[in-house]
C-alpha cells in the first residue's frame, strides 16, 4: 500500500488554481506532487511539480502524451485536464482509479489477466514500452473488473531506446501509432 503524506498548503493552492472545486483529500509520496482530489463526489488524481528540472517537465509531458495516445484503452486512465499554471507550473489532472495494486501472488483473475495482456500488447504495437511497468504501477478494480496500468511517465517509444529500430518501425511520433509495415527504401 502507498505511504500517505501530509497535505502541503502550498500544494491546496496550486491546486485551486487548476481548478477552485479540487478538494485534496490524499497525497502520494515521490518525485511529482500527487494528490487525490474530490470534486462533486467524483475522484481524480492530481500531478504537478513545481518549476526546478527539465527532467520532471520531460516526464509529465511523456506521461500527458502517453495518457493522450492510449485514450480509448480501458486499461488506462483517462486525461481529464494538462496544462502550465501562470507560475510555470505544469499539472496533469486524470481519473483516479479506485481498487488494489497487484499483489506478491501476482493477478490470479483471467479475465483481468487479459485485459492487461491486450493493454501491454496494444503499447508494444505501437511501439512503446513502458521501462516501469511492475505490480506497484497495475490497479485492479475487482468491483469494475478492471486491470488498469497507472504512472505511465517511464514509457519510451522504441525508436528513444533502439534509435535503429525505425528501420523495423515507421513510427509518426505525432498520434504513437505503428504502421505495421516495413519502412519503404
């Protein structure tokens, strides 16, 4: 289970900012400021970091992009809002996804075994591999039946890790999807 962490008041005002009826009710310890949020009864999740390092800045916009190409997977989250607040913070606002990371036993459902299966499959075909993709990054939702892969900022396109295998992939890293031909010479 993650560590729950106190709640910054500095953190309650940029999130105002994004948008006054976020009421944060959780934050998550690591890199980013994440918080779960609740506004009229529904639940998102909040990520933001405060102007510092082109690193966090490059994995926000990884995790925006990620979240914009595979939003017609039900084994992703949905983007709900992103953008840079006028103090050069940048946020990404998504559904928050209610349920259990994946235990030390490992995902004994078929059903949401598949599901995940399809969803990394879906990502490979298109040429993207997710480098942080472990049991604490899958959300299953039993009630929904749902597997859900969550903290997509450490996905790469192949091109990013293998800069030959365009070659083998014509990626348009415009919209992420896999031509599935061989590139023409």
């Amino acid at each position: 289970m993650l560590r729950k962490t106190t709640i910054d008041p500095r953190d309650t005002a940029i999130i105002h900012a994004i948008d006054p009826s976020y009421q944060p009710i959780q934050r998550y310890p690591g890199s980013f400021q994440v918080y779960r949020v609740v506004s009229n009864s529904d639940l998102y999740l909040v990520k933001f970091f405060r102007p510092r390092s082109g690193r966090c800045e490059d994995l926000l916009k990884r995790e925006v992009e990620m979240l914009q190409a595979s939003k017609k997977l039900s084994g992703t989250p949905n983007l709900i809002d992103s953008g840079v607040l006028d103090e050069g913070v940048e946020y990404l606002v998504r559904e928050f996804i209610s349920g259990q990371i994946v235990p030390d036993a490992g995902v004994q459902d078929s059903d949401l075994q598949r599901q995940l299966s399809q969803t990394v499959e879906w990502f490979h075909d298109a040429g993207i591999v997710d480098l942080d993709l472990n049991r604490k990054n899958v959300v299953l939702n039993f009630h929904e039946r749902k597997a859900v892969m969550v903290d997509l900022d450490s996905c790469r396109l192949t091109t990013e890790l293998y800069p030959h295998s365009e070659r083998y992939f014509n990626l348009d890293k415009n919209n992420l999807d896999l031509l599935f031909k061989p590139k023409q010479r």
